[in-house]
C-alpha cells in the first residue's frame, strides 16, 4: 500500500494504486539521490543564513539529509515504486527520521525547481565525464597517427577510391571532428551552469530567499532569472542531447569504417580478438560487433532527442507533468554516448593498421589519375581538356587490363604530346601526396603540422 502522499491534505480519497504506478517515476529518477540531496543541503542552508530557519534545525535536517544519503547508498533505504518521485521519497523519509521539523525542508521550493536543479547538477558531471571521454579518443587517434605516420591508403568519396591520403591525415580528421563536439559541450555547459532554485512552483516565494547564495554554494555561475522560465526550459537538456546526437553521428562513421576496413575486401585494419565475437553456427568467424553496436544505438540517442522534442512541442508554461518524461532520454543520451566513446578508444587502441594492404591497394588502382592531369595542367593544358586526355588514358589501362603504374612514356605520349618522362614520377602515390601544396593537405608536412598542433592541444587539456 502507498505512503500518504506528502500533497494529500485537499484530497479525500488515496490516490489509485494503478495511478501511483502509472505516475511514479522513481524508477529512473532514483539516479538523482546525490544531486536531491546536495540541493536539498545548499538550500536549507540558506534558509538558516537568511533566518528563515534557524540554525540548530538547519543542522538537524542536514545531518538526516546525509544520513540518508549513506541509506540509499547502501540499501537501507529502498527506493520503491510506492514513492512517486525521488524528491518525496526523501522528503518522506527525512520526515520519518526526524519528524514535522523534516516539513521545513521545503520552505520556499517546490518540486518544480527542484528537479530543474537536480537535473542540471547531474548533467554537469554528465558533461565532465563526455569532455574526459571525448579527449581520450582523440588521445588514442593522435597516437595511432603518430604510430602510422607515413602510412598511405586510399582516399574515398562516393566510397569509390579516389585519390592516396595518409592513413594519419584520416585519423585526424576524426580528432578535429571530436573537436568541435568537445567545444559544443563547453557552449551547453555555459548556458547549463545557472541556478533554476528558487523561481518555486512557477512564481517565485515571498520568503526572502537568496537565490546566489545557493547558486554560489552549488557553483553555479548565476541563477536563471525567470522564475516561469526557470522551471519550464529544458533547453538545456535538449542542446546536451543534441551535442551527444552529433557525437554519436561521428561515432557511427568511425564504426561503420571499423566494420568496412575489418573486412577481407578491405583489410585495412585488424581487430583484436577481445573487442570482436565469433558466429554459434560459423567457426571461421570474427565479427566487429563493438563497432556495430556502436552504430546502432546511435538510434538511441537520435530517438532521445525526438523523444524529448515531442514532448516539449506546444507545452504551454511553466511546469506540465509532461515534463518528468524528460528523464528517460536524458539517462539514455547520457549513458549510451558515454559507453561508445569508451569503448571505441578501447577498440582503437586494440587495433592494428595493416599499411600493406593499403598501400598495395593504392598501387592496383587509379588514384594518381588527378596527378597525371595536374601535370597536363602545369604543362599549359586547360583542366578540362586534361581530365579529358587523363580519362582516356585510365580508359586504355582498364582495356588493357593494367594500371597507371604499368604505363610507360612511349604510351602516355600516344594520348598528349605534352607527357615527358617526368610524368612517370607523378603516378606514385608517395609523390602525389608529398605534391600537395595546401594547406590542410594530406602532404606528410601539412599532417606533421596538425600532429604537432593536436599535440599541443590535448597535452595541455584537463579534465
Ligand atoms: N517527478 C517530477 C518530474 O520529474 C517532479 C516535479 C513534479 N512536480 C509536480 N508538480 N508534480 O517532473
């Protein structure tokens, strides 16, 4: 049977088992005990600061706040189904400990507020914990590309090869990737770490409360202040989970290459056996499933942000019930971003490139056709005109059953007299990338350069 509930004083019946179970959200927001409990203590001791309370009450009910705490942690107190939320069943429970005194607690807050600051203080370490992760995939990319310097492999678009790349140069096209998902949790952070306490139910209280003092004590760095707007954004949650959407919108390019290069038709990249699973009915199997899976709960975290989208469309202010729905996207995004990023800096640093096969592959192919027509270029020919001579000259080869790098000069001058023998040193596909002259380029200096930059970089973030 259900506790009286902590509201039922206008109330004459209980309310319904099935409505308690329908309505509860315990199950999920149990996970906020810390952040309850460090608002709840913040709070209270402002309330002795400013006399609302005195100072020998304000003790005792921080003393049972933390009592608690060390209850929920070790399973003397059970957080169950029969407690609505997390904020009564703690309420409830401090009550019981220490009787009406316990009822002081809530003096100039409502819930509304509260599970606003809950929810801010849990995604603050949410974010710290994404920033640590985030720079160590980067770590782990950096060092393979430092480790593989010098390694060529095919270029794609349309995954179709297109022109030789340094493998290192690949990689850190992913580092500056997580770069910007890195600065994007810093931008949420920054209009995240304001204090939503006190704006109370939707009004604010006329209890003289001093909201900076609690935003102080919690580190905050101000408090939100509208107090209708305090506890009916979530916007704060949205754009968290819009920055782990896009983390795991990059995540799941960087599986889908894991599981693409672990391929025989590839085989760019080994796997180790402790991040890959073998087949019940197929012994000869080594499936990437870590970078599958990584690639399929991408799904969750794009479903947590429709989720939460949808049910904060057309809400009208402030605070709707709607709005506990917000926990299980939150817990979902969070959590699943969290454990890709984990485990694909693990699978990464359990991987070995294979630079043979990529360059082997570079060697069968076409991918210096670009050099060979830059060359006409240089030699005066306009770039159409060169692409169209080049085309017919991979054409040949294609005909003929050979490769760019079968070709000899007496050939190439059979499709522009402009080919001297020079040319031949253009079809290698060390020389087309040592060629590049950009910046940004994949030339050995452009990648040293931005190895030295990350480099910089990361050695000097903190977490
Ligand atoms: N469990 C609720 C939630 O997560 C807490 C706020 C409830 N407020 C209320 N007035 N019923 O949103």
């Amino acid at each position: 049977m259900a506790h009286k509930a902590l509201w039922s004083g206008r109330f004459t019946e209980p309310l319904a088992d099935i409505a308690l179970k329908f309505s509860s959200s315990i199950d999920l927001d149990k996970q906020l005990f810390r952040e309850d409990i460090a608002g709840s203590i913040a709070h209270v001791e402002m309330l002795s600061a400013t006399h609302i309370l005195t100072a020998a009450e304000s003790r005792r009910i921080r003393t049972a706040l933390k009592q608690i705490q060390k209850e929920i942690e070790t399973g003397k107190f059970r957080l169950t189904a029969e407690h609505e939320d997390i904020h009564l069943a703690i309420e409830q429970r401090l009550i019981q400990k220490i009787g009406p005194l316990g009822g002081k607690l809530h003096t100039g807050r409502s819930r509304n507020d509260q599970v606003a600051l809950d929810e801010r203080l849990y995604l603050r370490s949410a974010i710290k914990e994404l920033n640590k992760l985030i720079i160590q995939l980067q770590r782990v990319l950096l060092y393979k590309s430092e480790k593989y310097f010098g390694a060529l492999m095919p270029g794609y678009t349309h995954l179709q090869r297109a022109q030789p790349v340094m493998l290192s140069h690949h990689l850190l096209a992913y580092v500056s990737m997580l770069e910007r998902d890195y600065g994007r949790l810093q931008d949420c952070m920054g209009r995240l770490n304001k204090l939503p306490l006190g704006a109370a139910a939707l009004a604010g209280t006329s209890f003289p409360i001093d909201r900076a003092k609690v935003a102080k004590k919690l580190h905050f760095d101000g408090i939100v202040e509208n107090s209708l707007d305090a506890v009916s954004d979530r916007d704060y949650l949205l754009e968290l989970i819009s920055s782990c959407s896009i983390i795991m919108m990059h995540l799941s390019r960087m599986a889908e290459e894991l599981v693409l290069w672990s391929t025989k038709e590839f085989g760019f990249i080994h796997i180790s056996d402790a991040y890959t699973t073998g087949s019940s009915i197929m012994p000869q199997k080594k499936n990437p499933d870590m970078a599958e899976l990584v690639r399929g709960k991408t799904g969750r975290v794009y479903g947590s942000l429709v989720n939460l989208l949808t049910v904060m469309k057309a809400l009208p202010l402030a605070y709707n019930r709607d709005m506990q729905e917000d926990k299980l996207p939150m817990f979902e995004a969070v959590g699943t971003t969290q454990q890709c990023l984990m485990i694909i800096a693990q699978m990464l640093v359990h991987s070995t490139f294979d630079r043979h096969r990529m360059e082997e592959e570079l060697r069968n192919d076409f991918l210096t056709a670009t050099e060979i027509a830059d060359y006409l270029v240089r030699k005066g020919l306009p770039f159409r005109d060169a692409h169209e001579v080049t085309g017919k000259v991979v054409s040949h080869c294609i005909n003929h059953r050979m490769y760019l790098g079968n070709l000899d000069i007496e050939t190439l001058r059979l499709f522009s007299k402009l080919f001297a023998p020079d040319v031949l040193d253009y079809i290698y596909p060390q020389k087309s990338v040592e060629q590049k002259k950009s910046a940004g380029s994949t030339s050995p200096h452009e990648v040293k350069r931005q190895i030295v930059h990350w480099g910089r970089v990361l050695r000097g973030r903190k977490w």
